[in-house]
C-alpha cells in the first residue's frame, strides 16, 4: 500500500500563474533541457495544477500580455 506524498504549499503572483501557464501549454516538452524525466513530470503535474485548481486557462490574450509586462518589469533585461 503506498503511502500519500508530502505536499507542499506555494503562493505565487497571478502573473506569474499566467505567464507560466501560457508557456507550459505552449512548450514542447521535449525540447526543454532537461537532466532527469521527473523534471519533465515535475513541469506537467504544475501544468496540471495550474489547469485544474486556478482560473488562469480562462485568460485572454490581453491578460497574458499584461502579466508578461507586470512579470518582467524591472528585470533589467
């Protein structure tokens, strides 16, 4: 009988929410350098999280827009 596993809980910015969804729907996966496959795994149980638990798949355009631009200001690149 396996045993349930540990869970942690994280906050994050809604803008970081949106933009990490929009990029996890859009990436291929496969392409993402990766050194282990339970970092592929760990990248689409977040997708999943994010699709299930939240209303960021429900986002428009413009909102992905304006989450990139709250996420990257003052990055300074």
């Amino acid at each position: 009988m396996h045993q349930p596993l540990p869970k942690v809980s994280i906050e994050l910015w809604r803008s970081d929410a949106i933009v990490l969804f929009d990029w996890l729907m859009s990436v291929d996966l496969n392409t993402v350098p990766i050194t282990h496959p339970a970092e592929k795994q760990a990248l689409m149980d977040l997708l999943t999280r994010l699709e299930t638990e939240t209303d960021v798949p429900g986002v428009t355009q413009e909102q992905i827009d304006a989450a990139r631009a709250e996420v990257a200001h003052d990055m300074g690149w």
